[in-house]
C-alpha cells in the first residue's frame, strides 16, 4: 500500500500478499524497504480447497512455523501428518525437516521462516 519514506509500511496482507505468491516480508524484497528482512520471511497464504505443493520441500534450511488463520490445512513431515483445522492450530518444524502440504478446505495461513536465505525461496 504505501511506504512513505519514514521506515513505515501500511498494507494489506492479502492484497499486497497477491503480488508476490503471498510473500510480504524477506531479503526478496528491495533495500530500503521496511518490509526487506535477511533474518525472516512472512507470507499470507490463500489456498482453495485442494491446492497443495507440487513436489516435497527436500534438505530445508530454515526453521518454520505455519499458523491456520481459516479453513482447514494439512501439512505432510515425515512419518507424520499434521492437521490444522481450528483458526490459531499451528506447527512449527526445525532445519533440515522435509515437508509438503496440501488445503482441505479453502484456506488462509501465515507462515514465517527464518533466516530468509537469499537463492532460496520456495514458495
């Protein structure tokens, strides 16, 4: 929405999440920008209901913790599958854990990771 040059930003999640598969924070965005992170990345994910990654995350480098907002979203960890399905259900999964998702209902997450690793963004 606007930065109006005092270090402030003023959007909207998913309106400006739209532009940029959902990604509203991280080393991705411009210098100078408020939103310009190296130490975590924050995105606003709408998933219809059957949306899900096309392949699994494999050798992950960050940490992540993934918050249901809406809807109902399961989220694939080895030899365990975790269902969110209450707004505020959460899971959180350390470096190195390979992962994959998928939306059972039409649904809204927010997702930080940290650190934001430049050459790396899987979205």
């Amino acid at each position: 929405m606007s930065d109006g040059g005092d270090g402030v930003y003023v959007g909207n999640a998913g309106a400006d999440g739209a532009g940029d598969q959902g990604w509203l924070l991280g080393h991705f965005k411009p210098p100078g920008d408020p939103r310009h992170s190296d130490d975590v990345e924050i995105k606003w994910g709408v998933h219809p209901a059957g949306d899900e990654r096309e392949k699994w995350v494999r050798g992950e480098r960050r940490t992540a913790l993934l918050v249901l907002i809406s809807g109902r979203f399961r989220v694939e960890l080895p030899g365990r599958s975790v269902l969110l399905s209450e707004p505020g259900d959460y899971v959180v999964w350390g470096k190195g854990v390979d992962h994959s998702w998928r939306a059972e209902a039409d649904s809204t997450v927010l997702t930080v990771r940290w650190p934001s690793v430049p050459g790396y963004r899987v979205g």
